[in-house]
C-alpha cells in the first residue's frame, strides 16, 4: 500500500543518479566533519548540498537532470574508471594486468606464465611481460 504510494508520487519524476549519489556522499563526509570541528559554514553547505539532491531526484524537468548528470559522468568519469579498474585488479588474483606502451589500452593476461609475448588487440603492438 505505502509502495504503490510512493510509486505513484515519483511517477514522472527524475529520481536518482550518479550525480545524486555523489553529492549525498558528499554530504555525509561533510556532516560528519561539521560534527567534528562545528564549523558553521560546514553546515550551510551541506544544506545547500541536501537541498539541491532532493530538489534533482523530485524534479519532473527530464532532460535538464540528464544533462547535468552527463556533465558530471564527463567531468568524473576518468576518476571513476580508474577506481574501477583498481578494485577489479584488486579482486583478480588469476590475472595480471599491463598498459600497451604502445597505445595505452588496458590488457589481461593469466598469471603465472613466466615470460610471455603480449599482443595488443588495439593497435597490434607486440612487447614481452613477465605475468
């Protein structure tokens, strides 16, 4: 009963996104600092921060939120591969990985191999790794 509530009010709405979870990140890290130090303006901005987030995830204006998330996707988009491809490094003990000398893509090779000869799919480079 209360679902189909809520349901029905976000129907037509944005909702969340990227750009909403990272500005209630952000908020979170800077309450926790207001709680710490109780600088006032620490305050002021995380309301401004909170505002804004609930004002995106409850707007109708379409277009306008995918945009802005766009621009942020664009801007953080970088930073946030790089995290991902750290934590699945992180995760896989069976592979090594290597960055082309040549071109700079990414490659997987298994683990434990010795020294082989790797090949890039992107630019056809060949160079020697020890996996």
């Amino acid at each position: 009963m209360i679902r189909n509530a809520i349901q029905r009010f976000m129907y037509g709405r944005y909702g969340n996104d990227q750009l909403n979870v990272f500005l209630i990140g952000t908020y979170l890290v800077l309450y926790l600092l207001f709680l710490l130090t109780r600088f006032e303006i620490l305050y002021w901005v995380c309301c401004v921060l909170i505002v804004f987030s609930l004002f995106r995830l409850l707007s109708r204006n379409l277009p306008r939120r995918r945009e802005e998330n766009a621009r942020f996707l664009k801007l953080a988009g970088p930073t946030i591969q790089w995290l991902r491809l750290r934590r699945t490094i992180a995760r896989d003990k069976e592979h090594r990985y290597f960055k082309c000398p040549n071109c700079g893509q990414q490659l997987r090779v298994p683990r434990g191999k010795g020294k082989i000869t790797v090949t890039c799919r992107g630019c056809g480079a060949s160079f020697q790794e020890k996996s």
